[in-house]
C-alpha cells in the first residue's frame, strides 16, 4: 500500500535512458540485445533490455504497476521456496521480512531496478525448482537469472548450499548446481565484458578466466 502512490510518480532520467537504448537497439535489430553488450552498466544484460523494450514510451504508471507487480510475484515465489525447508511460522516470518526489506522495497518503487527484480525472481525460481527436484529447469533458470543481470551468478553458491544441506533429494540438487554451474561459467565471463574490450579476449581462455 505504501508503494501504490508511486504509480503515478514520473520517470527518472535513468529509467528514461534505459527505455531509450532498449527502443534504440530493437529498433535496430530485433537481436541486438543478444550480440552486444550494453546495458546502464555497458555489462551484457540482453533479457533486460527487452523487459524495459516491452512497455518503453507507455504512460509512467504502467512502468511502475509492472515493477510492483514483479515485486509482489517475486515475494510470493520466495514464499514458497522458504516453505520447502522451514516450518511454518518460520517461512511466514521470513517471507514477511524479505518483503519489507529495504532493498527490495526501493527495488519494487525504482523502474530502473526492474532487472533486480527480475534477476532476484529467476534466482528464486531456480532455487525452489532445485527444491522440487527439477534440475534442467533449475539450471536453465539460474541462466536467466545471469541474462537478467550478471550479478545472478550468486545463484550458484546458493543451489550449492542448498545441495549441501538437503538430506533428501541429495543427487536431484547436485545435478542442478552441476548443470548450473556449466551454463553459468561461460554466460557470466560474457556478461562482465565492456564493449571496448569485447572483441580483444573473447571467446577465449582469458575471457572464461575473467568470468569465473
């Protein structure tokens, strides 16, 4: 309730920049967010810039009600992975908390943030399928994550945490860390190259270095 008044709120100059380069270079070419690496951080978030593509010159407000809308299902699926391995009372509180804390909320108010969220929701989602035993769905979701934005390479000491301390479903859980862990390593040395020094080490041993 606190976050509705902001519906209405304008656009900041880089949640502007951001709808620009995402109308500029689909406009271009419908796959240029898949073969350069651009993004507010000049990091290869392709997946982002398409999120931002989708609603780029709607009214403000449409923007914001789709950042709070991926808040709340990012609080709901983080719900429901809490629930698979804490009681309760436990998961309840700990989803309540998530859900308030302040980084989230300013991510949930800030459209620029939008690839936090929807990083923060591919993290969860790859986390939870891991839960269930899906380990091609938990990888490929962790891969998302990483297309979103880089920094959803915290996924996988995550998955290998959650690997570590489940006593059921043991080899289900390090098969999802395992697949995980071989898609993530060559897609994160692409996210973290500039576009200046793209074309000096990659593909190569040096870039697949640098990721990892």
């Amino acid at each position: 309730l606190p976050l509705v008044p902001l519906l209405g709120a304008p656009l900041l100059a880089d949640e502007r920049g951001l709808f620009y380069e995402a109308r500029k270079f689909v406009a271009l070419d419908p796959w240029a967010p898949f073969q350069l690496p651009i993004g507010g951080s000049g990091s290869f978030r392709p997946l982002s810039t398409y999120a931002f593509w989708l609603d780029a010159g709607s009214p403000p407000y449409i923007s914001h009600a789709i950042n709070l809308g991926l808040y709340l299902i990012l609080v709901f699926v983080a719900r429901s992975w809490m629930q698979q391995s804490f009681s309760w009372p436990a998961a309840q509180l700990g989803t309540a908390f998530f859900a308030v804390h302040g980084v989230h909320v300013a991510s949930a108010g800030w459209v620029a943030a939008r690839a936090d969220l929807l990083m923060g929701l591919a993290v969860t989602a790859s986390l939870l399928a891991q839960g269930r035993g899906r380990s091609v769905l938990s990888a490929l979701l962790a891969g998302i994550a990483v297309l979103f934005k880089e920094t959803g390479i915290a996924v996988l000491p995550m998955l290998l945490w959650s690997a570590w301390l489940s006593p059921r479903s043991v080899n289900q859980r390090w098969l999802a860390a395992l697949l995980a862990a071989l898609l993530l390593a060559p897609l994160f040395a692409l996210t973290v190259m500039r576009a200046e020094v793209a074309a000096s080490y990659w593909p190569s041993l040096d870039g697949l270095l640098a990721g990892l």
